[in-house]
C-alpha cells in the first residue's frame, strides 16, 4: 500500500450504492431500458461528497467476499438470511434486488474509466478494507457508509470519523467520539463490544439474551471493555444481577468467537494502487463510450467538472 497523507475519504461502495438504488426512481433508466438509478445515484453521491468534504485521496472499497468464511466457521448465522445461493469454492451470492444486480459491475466499470481507486480484496469485505487503510493513513480520514458497524473505527485522536447518510445522500451525520459518547455511551473502541453484546438480527449476530443496548452500554461503563466484563462474572464481589451473571456465562462460547466476527480486521493485504483523487479521467475514451451507453449524462459530466477544479 502506498503512503496516504493527505485527506483520505473511504467509501463503503456497495452501502452507498444499495442507498443510491433505494433513493432513486428506477425510473432512471439507461437508452436501452435498463435501471442505472443506483449508477448515477452514486455518482451524484460522490460529486457532492468530494464537493463538500474536498479529501486528498479516495478509495470506494468494495466487498470481494460480503460473507468470509472464517466468520461463518465462528457464527454460522453470520448474514445466513442474506444468502441467496451457497457456494463451497467461493463467496455466496448475496439477495440482491434483480434490477440493482446488472448495475454493479457498470458501477466498476465506470470509477475505474474516471480512475477512482477500486479496491476489494479476497477473502474480506469491504468494512475490513476500510480498517486496514483507517488503520495505516497518516492523515485524517472519512469513513463514508450506512452501516453503523463502522462506528467502531472512529478515532478522534487519528482524526478518524464517520460520516452516515441521514437522508437520501443529501445529509450527513458527522459521527466522532462525543456523537458515540451521546448516543451510546462508548467511544469507538468500545463500540464493537457494545455491538457484539446487543446483537444485531440484520447480520445475523445474536448478542447475548437479555443484554439489549442500554444494560450494554452499562456494563462497558462499569467494567471497560468485554474482557473486563468476563472478569467480572468470575468475580462473585462484582456488581452484576443474578441474571446478568447467568446470561452472560451461558453467553460464554458465543463471547469467545463474536470479537473475532464483530471487529473488523485491520491487516488486509492491501494492493498498491494509486488512491489520489483524479483530476482528469484514466481513460476518457471509456467514459465517453460508458456515457453514451448507460446515459448517464448530468451525473458523469458534474461529477468530472468537480474533479477537474
């Protein structure tokens, strides 16, 4: 991986585009018919990004494998309810809406045509491609992305945020540790734990039986971390109800795994691509072809007009 010192901004590309088909007409349609409204949604999502934000650098990291392995062999419902077909030699397709799938490899064809930097990499998603290069960025860096599992990797000491799209792509939640403090009671190291006790049905995560957000964010205040709570349930002087206490010790091989699941990785081996933030396309023969093509008119046109100022 190259050295990143600048602003570096993140994009949880299939989050944003997943936004972007939800809050575009599929009306939106290229010459031939075909939906491109997930296309040029995101499209005017980056333009307004890179508009308002101004980063350095810019990677749109993508989910070579939304559903790793090594998780499900940990939490075998890991995401399990997302699967629309299983597959032993590679990654599981995900349910996808039938008129999003065809969209996603122009979404690819056309950042790579601009020379956005594209990066996913086997065997991870693209939450661990985005820690690995939070984790190694010399500059201040914004997550960009709708899942709050993210929250995790704010830094304010790194300068490391997360900015959550509110509504549509118009707003977004600046989040760092004071916006985590307020609304969860942890900062975001402690925001995994927090996670991993609550469970989240969406991921298919099933936290712990009884300890719902709230009695969470009590018990990381009151014992620090995950480790510190397990501490204290070996600990009969510990300040924990008898039901916490059975909860949380039939909760134990669950809690021996989740960190694991829930944490996202932070050594991804990264390819070395040049993450810089284009003034001029890679390849404007492409674009242009990809324009024509797709129709996708304003929404190419302004976001190169941004680029190139």
């Amino acid at each position: 991986m190259r050295s990143v010192t600048g602003r570096l901004m993140l994009l949880d590309t299939a989050s944003l585009y997943f936004r972007a088909y939800f809050g575009v007409p599929d009306t939106v349609r290229a010459p031939d018919g075909t939906p491109v409204n997930a296309v040029r949604g995101l499209l005017d999502f980056i333009d307004r990004l890179v508009q308002d934000h101004q980063p350095d650098h810019l990677v749109a990291c993508m989910d070579a494998d939304w559903r790793p392995h090594w998780r499900v062999e940990l939490i075998p419902s890991y995401k399990a309810h997302r699967v629309a077909e299983e597959h032993e030699l590679g990654p599981d397709v995900e349910e996808v809406p039938d008129t999003l799938s065809p969209q996603v490899p122009v979404i690819e064809e056309v950042l790579d045509a601009i020379g956005i930097a594209r990066v996913g990499v086997a065997e991870y998603e693209a939450d661990d491609v985005i820690g690995t290069y939070a984790a190694r960025a010399k500059g201040p860096v914004d997550i960009v992305t709708g899942d709050r599992d993210l929250y995790q990797l704010v830094d304010d000491a790194r300068g490391v945020r997360v900015l959550y799209p509110v509504k549509g792509v118009g707003t977004l939640q600046i989040t760092d540790e004071a916006a985590l403090r307020a609304k969860y009671g942890v900062d975001g190291r402690g925001y995994a734990d927090l996670a991993l006790l609550r469970g989240d049905p969406s991921d298919g995560l099933p936290g712990v039986p009884g300890i719902g957000e709230k009695t969470a964010a009590k018990l990381l205040a009151e014992f620090g971390d995950l480790a510190g709570i397990l501490a204290a349930v070996d600990d009969r002087k510990a300040k924990l109800t008898p039901a916490q206490r059975k909860r949380l010790t039939e909760a134990r091989p669950y809690l021996a795994v989740a960190p694991k699941v829930v944490r996202v990785a932070d050594d991804v081996p990264l390819p070395d691509v040049d993450t810089t933030l284009p003034s001029t396309p890679r390849d404007p023969a492409a674009v242009e072809e990809l324009a024509v093509r797709w129709g996708l008119g304003g929404s190419l046109r302004r976001l190169l007009t941004t680029l190139a100022r």
